[in-house]
C-alpha cells in the first residue's frame, strides 16, 4: 500500500531532506502580499497571563516556539480538536502552501513570523513515512511549548510502526 501526502509540491525522495532547526525567525515586512496563501486566521483578545504582541523587547529575530505564546501571538484555537494555533493581539495566522508551514503576521507592525506546528511536523512526519527515509529530526526543541511538537511527530510516526 503506497502512502500518499496531499500537499504538494514534495520533495523528490531521492534528495536528501534539510534538516531544519524549528526556530521561527522575525521579519520586517516592507510590502504585504498574502498572495497564493490562505489568511483566515482569526483575532480574539489575549489573555492578561500572556504578552501584548509588541516583539520591541525582543532582541534578534530568532524565536522559540513557545516564545510565540508567551509574547502574545498565537494561543491554541480551542474551539478545534486538531491542534490549530489562531493568532491574538492583532496577529492572524496564514498557511504557506508551499513550504506546509503556518505563520503570524500583523500588518499594523509589519511583521511575519514563519514556524512549524503540530499540523505543519505531522505532514512532514507522514511525508517521512511515505518516502521512506526512516524518520524525522529535531536540531533543537528547548523552546517547544509543552512537547506539542515532539509528540506530534511521535504521534504520526508511531502511526505506520
């Protein structure tokens, strides 16, 4: 039985993968184009436990995931079972269809924040599944906010065992 992923375009199975560490990074953006993405993330008031959003006491543009929360812009949709993160303090969350990956943003403060979540590290551990190159692997998961992203992987990995 072959295994199938449905999100295209995938790398050839006969090039290595690039192992990249789960960091999201911070940019400015000078011109805003959602362009091919899907930008139907929700906005909703944040909790007063959490940041405002405002990344200026931030320094550098390398982020851990759970850093994300932490500042105030993504908290976890609770109103959906699969995981999915909404964005807060005037950040919405967009899907890249291109690299499967999610990502805040918020025009008002011109800035963009690629990462992986659970969604984004279950298709790249199906994708493993189905190539087969035999797994996945984590340069770093310090800032992994409560192992959601390790246990997704494990999850889907355990799936095909």
């Amino acid at each position: 039985m072959k295994r199938q992923i449905r999100n295209k375009p995938q790398p050839s199975p006969k090039k290595p993968l690039e192992n990249q560490p789960p960091r999201p990074r911070r940019w400015t953006l000078t011109l805003f184009d959602t362009g091919q993405n899907n930008t139907s993330g929700l906005l909703c008031k944040a909790s007063s436990t959490i940041g405002s959003g405002d990344l200026d006491g931030h320094s550098g543009n390398q982020i851990q995931f759970t850093d994300l929360f932490k500042w105030g812009i993504i908290q976890l949709d609770l109103s959906d079972n699969e995981g999915r993160l909404t964005g807060i303090n005037g950040y919405q969350v967009a899907w890249d269809r291109c690299s499967s990956t999610p990502y805040p943003f918020s025009k008002a403060r011109k800035i963009v924040i690629p990462y992986d979540d659970t969604i984004s590290i279950s298709i790249k551990a199906l994708y493993a599944l189905a190539a087969p190159i035999g797994g996945v692997g984590f340069w770093d998961m310090t800032g992994d906010h409560h192992s959601m992203l390790v246990d997704s992987a494990c999850k889907n990995l355990a799936k095909f065992d």
